[in-house]
C-alpha cells in the first residue's frame, strides 16, 4: 500500500516539475457543464452534461551523440612467470572393481 501511495507521489511531483519547466502546457479549451434534470407538469426533461475539454502541448527531448575529447586512464597488464601454489584433486579407481564395500 506504501509503494502504491510513494509511486502516486512521485508521478505528481514529476507532472508539477514537468508543468513548472514548460515541458507539459495544459489549457482548458471548454468548460465542464453538469447534466441537468427538470420536472415540468409530471414530465421530467432532461439536458445533456459537456465534459470539459483540453489542449495540451507538449516538448520534446533531443538525444544524440557528439564528439569530444576524454581524459581516459590507460592500464597496462604485465604478464610474470610466477610459481604459486594451487589445490590439486585426485580420482582413484578402486583396485579391484569386484571387491565389495562393506562399511555400514
């Protein structure tokens, strides 16, 4: 239920952020006009709501790749014959394969 209300949250500070940076302009074009309903003599007559209406525009994020000039580190991979010490395995097959393991 937190992560639902954090996300919520964050969606709308980033449409305030997005509004206050002029990358999202929101303008109502027509306004919201509630249905209506009358009686008259036993008669009811109703009128059709309008819901309201916007224009919204919206900016654009350029994204490509340029040239320009890095200061990059270089390493160098020297390579030594050095004698180390590493662990070793050893399968032995049993000496005779008829024999029977008789340890319980």
């Amino acid at each position: 239920m937190r992560a639902i209300f954090l996300i919520l949250i964050v969606a709308v500070v980033a449409l305030i952020a997005a509004i206050q940076i002029g990358l999202i302009d929101i303008r109502q074009t027509s306004p919201a006009v509630a249905p209506g309903v009358e009686s008259n003599n036993g008669k009811l007559t109703t009128r059709a709501g309008q819901a309201p209406s916007f224009d919204v525009e919206t900016g654009s994020i350029g994204v490509g790749a340029g040239q320009t000039k890095v200061a990059v580190p270089s390493i160098e991979i020297k390579r030594d014959g050095a004698t180390v010490a590493v662990p070793r395995v050893e399968v032995r097959p049993p000496a005779d394969a008829n024999t029977v393991n008789t340890a319980r």
